[in-house]
C-alpha cells in the first residue's frame, strides 16, 4: 500500500542605572524629610503560567501549543460559508506494514489539532487493573508501537491567506519522525499534502505503523 504513496519529497528598553549612595541627613538639611518614594505600577504583560497550566492534561504536561492562525476546518468552513460538496474531507489512517487487516480512519473535522503518540494496551483494559498501573494515554491517535513516543507529533490546521492547510510538527520525539521517507525537522511545521505517509521512528525498520494523511 505504501509504495503508491508518499512520494512528495520535503518541503522544508533601556539599561537601568543603579543610584549612588546618598546620605540622609543631607535630606534632612535639604527638605526635612526622606524623599518620596515612585509608586509601583502593576505590570499586565502575560507570564504565560496560565496557559502552561491549561496544558496540563491527566497530570502531563502537553509539550505542544498551537499557534495564533490556528483553525479546525469545521470552524473554516463554517466562517467562509463552504457548503458540504465544496469541502476538503480530511483524515488520518494508520495502517500496518504486514497486516492488511488493521486499517483505523480518524475524521479530522471538528479540532484544529490532532496529537499523535503511543498506546500499547488494548481498547478493552481489565477493570481490576490498579489505577496507577494504567497506562496514560494522551493521544488523538493512537499508535500501537514502542517507537513512538506519547507525544511523538501533532497534525496542526491552520489558516493561512485565506486558506485552510494541514501540518505536521514532531516534538522532539525519541526516535524522531519520518514524513515520506525523509527524517521531519524536529519542533517545526512542515505542510501536509493528501497521501503522504508518517513513520514513528527514523529507522524504517524499527517501525511497522505508519500514518496515510488524506484530503479529498
């Protein structure tokens, strides 16, 4: 299957000076007091901590934020007034290199981003299982494969000149991310294009799961 696809080649103020030593009781023979102090403003600039803290999922910290241009294409079409024969249907199928048999479709619609990273356990866990044995799943789509880490890359939408474009960002996995055979940047965006083909690790052999992206 993947010999038909994933044959696009990658795109790749001022300094403050610090007053002297000055003694009091030249204010004293001066002004009969001590000097005013300058009252201290409120700085509103953001720190940032409030949305590290909403990237706080299930205990982890989310190692990616989505950028300002961010949009999910039903958002997009939704604003542009699109109607439904005239949109771009995009989705995600992982499949197996030895198993024709595992083929799972995720719609991506309604989210301007899609996390990619590993689950091993089954979709059927014991319920005896301990709490803290569980294993913590955070991705959007699930990968069945050690290589891949639990936050091993993000499939980002964003709109750009008025358009709509998928892209794909590793976070700086462990054992990195191959986008149509070619070893993807590591914390940067690069575009998406209908069949192109997501590997979890940089040694292809390492890696039976890839990931089909299709717009249609």
């Amino acid at each position: 299957m993947q010999k038909s696809l994933g044959k696009r080649s990658l795109d790749v103020n001022g300094d403050l000076e610090l007053p002297g030593k000055r003694s009091h009781s030249s204010n004293y023979r001066t002004f009969g007091k001590f000097p005013s102090k300058k009252p201290v403003l409120p700085i509103f600039e953001r720190s940032g901590l409030l949305e590290l803290e909403s990237h706080n999922v299930k205990g982890v910290q989310l190692q990616h934020i989505e950028p300002y241009d961010r949009m999910s294409p039903a958002t997009f079409y939704q604003k542009h007034v699109i109607p439904l024969h005239k949109q771009t249907h995009f989705r995600a199928m992982v499949c197996h290199d030895e198993d024709d048999s595992y083929h799972k479709t995720y719609d991506l619609f309604d989210r301007s981003s899609y996390l990619i990273g590993r689950r091993l356990s089954s979709e059927e866990e014991n319920p005896e299982d301990l709490e803290e044995e569980k294993e913590v799943v955070l991705a959007d789509i699930p990968i069945p494969e050690e290589t891949c880490s639990k936050q091993h890359c993000v499939i980002q939408f964003r709109h750009r000149n008025g358009q709509l474009k998928a892209f794909v960002i590793d976070l700086d996995s462990s054992n990195g991310t191959l986008l149509n055979d070619n070893t993807l940047p590591r914390a940067r965006y690069v575009e998406l294009k209908s069949e192109d083909v997501l590997r979890f690790s940089t040694a292809e052999s390492d890696s039976a799961y890839f990931l089909v992206f299709v717009a249609a």
